[in-house]
C-alpha cells in the first residue's frame, strides 16, 4: 500500500509541474542574420510552459525576469536555443504556423535545418492549414504522383516535416528577419532530387519516407 500511494503521489506532483512549469535561461537569435553572425542574446526572460515533450516546447509569452514586462524580441524572435537545443519559431512554419510554439530543429546543417513532428505526439505543436496550392497539384497529377505533405516513418508514424533554407533567406515576402520554414511536400521533394526518376518511383508506391528525407537533407548539407 505504501508503495502504491508514494507512486500515485509521484504522477501527481509530476502531472503538476508540467502545468505552468516556469522556465528560463533561453538564448535568442532574433532573426535570421543574427544566426548568421552567431550573435546568441540571453536577455533574462521567463515563461510558462503550456504544453511540451522532447519535441516542442508551448508557452506564455516571454517576460523580462526583473521587470515582469513582455520582451517584445524574445517574442518575435527566429531561434530559441534552451538546454543545448536549438528551437525553430512555429510563428514561421508555413501552413502549420502556431503560436507561442518553438519545435526542435533535428538536423542542424550548413545549408538547412529540418524539423519534423510526430502528427499524433505532437499534435499541440502543429496547427493545421491546407497545404496545396494549384501548381503542385498540377505538377503531382502531370508526375502521376498523389500530392502529400505528411510523411510516415518506416515505423508507421505519420509526420508533418519543415525544411528552413539557413544558407539563404527564403523571406519574399515581407521585411521581417527570418527564412521560413517551407513544408515538405511533394513538390519540394522532387525539387531537391531534380525528378530523380527512383524518387518518383518510391512516391508512386508510397515508399518514400521521413528516413528518406533525412537522409537526403543531410546529403545536401555535406555537398
């Protein structure tokens, strides 16, 4: 019996400090070319997490530690970096933007950085848009391809998947300092390979899959 009330003790007060949980100690590039420049700014902030796992982290707005005041940066900032992690503003990916949200960047590299979400872990991080514009419908049904922009792993899980363009902004469309983070979908696939026909081929059998992307991505930043 003692056991198993310390355990349900211990979910509980763990179920608690996962709500409103205050933390602190992130480090901002708030745009794109302070990443370039590696200028890193820690400008003493805190916020309340909302929701998080290894994945994303959700929060409250950030607040200076010794003023209470909203840090206005920190919260239109590019990049969080916070426990040796590197962090992507979710305010920047396209058709799944979400607010006061950062996901983890998984592959960091000279050329792109790439973030992918588990459709059903991660759920609180994406916010859901339709993807496909016109022109890739066109080009999926001209390639004999079904247009996606969810990817399984050879596990079965579904993801959705970012790719950031870190050598060069990709920002065409306004004076903000940041590359967005692009959707991965087929269009761009087949964009990077250059319509490499075993691709296609993989697409056309929906055997292309999230190892796939990383693989390819992590080929790119060592060219």
């Amino acid at each position: 019996m003692k056991k198993l009330f310390f355990f349900c003790i211990l979910v509980i007060s763990n179920f608690y400090l996962g709500q409103d949980q205050k933390i602190k100690g992130m480090e901002f590039y708030y745009g794109f070319s302070d990443y370039k420049k590696d200028s890193l700014v820690n400008p003493n902030v805190y916020a309340e997490v909302k929701s998080q796992n290894e994945d994303y982290i959700k929060m409250s707005a950030f607040r200076f530690i010794d003023t209470d005041k909203k840090a206005k940066k920190a919260n239109n900032a590019w990049l969080m970096k916070y426990q040796d992690n590197l962090y992507f503003s979710m305010t920047y990916a396209s058709f799944i933007y979400s607010f006061d949200t950062f996901a983890k960047v998984n592959v960091i590299g000279k050329k792109y950085f790439l973030i992918y979400l588990d459709e059903t872990k991660d759920r609180k991080a994406i916010s859901y848009n339709n993807p496909y514009g016109g022109s890739l419908v066109g080009l999926a049904i001209n390639a004999g391809l079904t247009p996606k922009s969810a990817w399984k792993d050879k596990k079965g899980n579904s993801y959705k998947v970012l790719l950031v363009d870190v050598e060069k902004s990709n920002n065409t469309f306004d004076k903000r300092d940041v590359s967005f983070g692009f959707i991965v979908d087929t269009k761009l696939i087949l964009k990077l390979v250059d319509n490499d026909p075993e691709v296609i081929s993989k697409l056309k059998d929906n055997k292309y899959y999230l190892e796939d992307i990383i693989d390819l991505v992590n080929k790119e930043n060592n060219k």
